[in-house]
C-alpha cells in the first residue's frame, strides 16, 4: 500500500516544528531529494 505523501509532508512539517529555530529555514531535518530526509548533526 502506497503512503501519501501529503501524510508524510505534516509529519515533517511537524517534526520540524519541535526540533528547528526556523522551521521554514531547516537546519537539522533536511531533504536529500530522489531518496527521503536526513538528520543533519548539531553543531
């Protein structure tokens, strides 16, 4: 079964707006486009 990916979208959207300063401007959780999300370490 195929997941939407508009699911996955408020999923990450709302990851992002526990974990980032600027959630529109990711530091952290990021796109690796063609393959899915990364977690970018802390500095």
């Amino acid at each position: 079964q195929a997941v939407n990916t508009d699911t996955i979208m408020v999923h990450v959207r709302k990851i992002r707006e526990k974990i980032e300063v600027n959630p529109k401007n990711p530091k952290y959780l990021k796109v690796v486009w063609g393959v899915g999300y990364k977690l970018e370490k802390q500095n």
